[in-house]
C-alpha cells in the first residue's frame, strides 16, 4: 500500500481545494451576481455624476446609452466596463466561498503563467494576422465578400476607440474566459468527471450572449469549443485569453478605421471558413509548444498524512498522549501514538514535612529555609524506643535465597511487635535459628 498524490486537471481543479462541496459553486454563482450588480450600478451612478459635471450635460450621454451602437466610444466604453466588471465580482465570490487560492481560477498553477500567455499571445498574433491576409485575398477573389473601403473619423474618437480597443478590450476578453472557461468550466467538472461535460455544457450560455444570426453563432460556438478544449489541454486559461483577446482587438482596431462593421450581426460562410482554419492551426502550434515547453496540464496535490492509533490504552487521571512526528520515510498508516512518561509522584496519604536542616558552619547567618521532602511512611518507618531493636540471626552459608512470604522489611531490624516473616528460605527458618532457639 503506498500513498497516491491527487492529480486534477484543469475542469477539476475546484475538487483539489479539501473544503469543496458540491454546493460551492451555486453559492458562488449566486455571490458573484449579486456583486456585479452592485458594482454595475456604482459605474453608472459615477458616470451619471461625471455626465452632469460636463459643458454638454447627461442628455448626449443617455442618447448615446439608447442605441447598441459600438462605433460611439461612450457605448463601447461602457459596453467594455459592465463586462470587465464579471472579475472583480467572480474574485470577490471566490474568496468568500473557494476554490482558495482563488488562482485556480488561471491554471493548474494556481495563478496566471505569465510567460506562458506572452508566448500564446505571441502565437495568437502572428496566425491571425496571416488569416487577416487570407481575408484579403478572399476580398480580391469574390468582391462581395471584400471589406469596406475606410471611413474617415474623427481624430479624437479614432485615437479613444483605438485606445479601448488596445487597453481595455484584453480585459473584456478576459472577463469573459474567467467566467465561461474558468468558473462555469470547474462548476461543471466538479459534479461531472468528463472534460467533454465542463467544455460543452457552457457554449449555449456563451452563445446566447451574442446577438448573430445562425451563422454568426456557428463560429461563436466553434470559438466556445475550442477556448474550453485548449483550455483542458494547456492547464490553464492563458492560451484562450491570449486568442480571445487578438481576435477582438484586431475586430476592434479594424472597426475604428472603419474597415469592419462592428454593428454586423450577420456571418458568412467564408469567414467562418477562414475562422475555423484560424483556430485549427492556433490550436495546433499552441499544444505543439505546450508540450515542448512542459506546460503542466494537471495539479498535483499530495495528501495529508494521517496518524493512527495502533492499539488503544487506557487513558485515566494524568494520562498524556501526542502524535509522533511526521517521519517522510515512515508511513503514514504505520505511526502510532505514544504516551508521555509521567513523572513520580508522592501518595495522597503522605504529608510533605519539613526536613531540618543542617547547622551551619560559620555564624554569617541561618542557612536557608527547610526544604519539603516526604517523610517514610508509618508502616517502614521504625518506632522510636529506648530498647535496641533485636539482633538478626546469621545466615548459614548457601541460604541466600530471597525471601518468598509477605513482604520484606523495608530498612534494618524489626520494629517491636512485629511479627518476623517466615517463609522458605527466611532467616530464622533455616538450622541457625534452631539453634538459637535451642540455646
């Protein structure tokens, strides 16, 4: 029998943390929407504030509040702000309630592998700028697919959409993967033991968050699919932020020149084409550099070790007990108890007495005080009499054997009335004391 380390991946990883139970996440989930409530309305009470500060009023702010329009940067700000606002209120649940650390949420690693997302983003980065150039190429082939032509914009908002579209769109990406492949991910895993369960049960729900036609929610869902299975495969959320993140800045950026319809709700069959060659080869050199890297998929978590009462001893007034220490080379289930060694203590029925001490020998002052110490008991300690206690007999040579009667006396002679043991082997038993008795 040897001890087994706990090994949990990613979807797992809330089972890893020993105060798990299985009700955890609903708490969290009910938690968490109850903060970002309460966060969203702080954000729109401080913007309301800030509106009725300004030369122009809060009317301009409202209008612009009325209509999804993500082309108005105060609609995209504020569209980017209520979803990065999912972080603080996920984290927020989740150290009231677990998984702790709260890292686990990141990866196996319990935190962000921040070389490891640098390097995803790196990946991200470079394929989608290749698709970019597929897309184009697709646009000289079939010009109804083309993009638009670039539409002039105004200095001030193409450098505030260019700048929330660089700043604060990794985040909303983000927000997003910490709450449908982190937390909606490992909720699942924790009742369902197949990853397959933890990455598909969550895209509908991600789906649903974005308004596009049936193609358009095709590619979203293949996008869900992929971030949850790279998610499992690399142990962590790095490599879908990282992915997440371009797509939509590059969306983002295209859209501030004008290049792309952000408003578009509607797919195509080559952009989804081209998504999901996109992904395909994302997915591959990402799982190639994992494992060249050794990027960790699952968490190992090593038990406890457990201390066991080999047999059970009585434990009365005074008894002492504590656990030996935990010896790495000893098993767990082989160490036992022990009990402390008790110190002497006198019998109730002797009173301590002080002892007198002895007369100095210079005249500098008393010696110090008497010190406590137990007098004998009455039963062994001799009667004091003005008559000598009675001689012992001799022993013949060869009789040294103990005495087997009552018990022996405790110090030399007998006191008087006492009545001299007699047994096999007792002096006063043998020939001497025949004598004796004989004289």
């Amino acid at each position: 029998m040897q001890q087994v380390d706990g090994q949990y991946e990613f979807h797992r990883l809330a089972l890893s943390w020993p105060r798990h139970r299985w009700w955890r996440p609903l708490l969290t989930a009910l938690l968490g929407f109850v903060f970002y409530i309460v966060f969203l309305l702080v954000v729109v009470v401080a913007g309301l504030g800030l509106a009725f500060l300004s030369p122009t009023g809060v009317d301009p702010y409202l209008d612009a509040l009325t209509v999804l329009d993500l082309t108005n940067p105060v609609m995209f700000a504020f569209t980017l702000v209520s979803l990065i606002l999912m972080i603080p209120a996920l984290a927020l649940a989740s150290l009231i309630t677990g998984p702790k650390p709260i890292g686990l949420l990141s990866s196996v690693a319990g935190r962000i592998r921040w070389r490891w997302l640098a390097v995803c983003t790196g990946v991200a980065l470079a394929v989608f700028l290749a698709s970019l150039a597929v897309s184009t190429g697709i646009g000289f082939l079939f010009p109804e697919e083309a993009a638009p032509a670039p539409v002039q914009q105004d200095t001030t908002i193409l450098l505030v959409m260019l700048a929330l579209s660089l700043l604060a769109v990794p985040f909303q990406a983000a927000a997003e993967e910490y709450v449908f492949r982190g937390f909606l991910m490992q909720a699942i895993g924790s009742w369902l033991r197949h990853p397959a369960y933890a990455i598909l049960l969550p895209v509908p729900l991600f789906v649903l968050g974005h308004g596009y036609d049936p193609l358009g929610q095709t590619d979203v869902a293949l996008f869900a699919i992929f971030a949850g299975w790279i998610s499992w495969r690399t142990g962590g959320l790095e490599a879908a932020i990282a992915v997440h993140a371009i797509n939509n800045m590059t969306i983002f950026a295209l859209g501030a020149f004008g290049l792309v319809d952000v408003n578009s709700t509607e797919g195509s069959v080559s952009g989804l084409v081209v998504s999901a060659l996109t992904m395909g080869v994302t997915a591959v050199v990402i799982v190639r550099l994992a494992d060249r890297r050794g990027i960790d998929r699952t968490r190992t978590v090593v038990p406890q070790p457990v201390l066991h009462l080999a047999a059970p001893y009585p434990g009365g007034r005074g008894a002492h007990s504590t656990l030996l220490p935990a010896d790495p080379d000893v098993p767990p289930w082989t160490r036992t108890r022990t009990r402390k060694a008790e110190p002497a203590q006198p019998p109730a029925d002797e009173p301590l007495v002080p002892l007198r001490p002895p007369a100095p020998r210079s005249a500098a002052g008393p010696a110090p005080g008497p010190t406590p110490l137990r007098t004998p008991s009455a039963a062994s300690a001799p009667t004091p009499t003005s008559a000598p206690p009675p001689a012992l007999p001799a022993r013949e040579p060869g009789d040294d054997r103990h005495p087997s009667g009552p018990a022996h006396p405790g110090g030399p002679g007998y006191p008087p009335g006492v009545a001299h043991p007699t047994g096999p082997g007792h002096p006063g038993a043998g020939p001497s004391a025949a004598r004796q008795d004989g004289e």
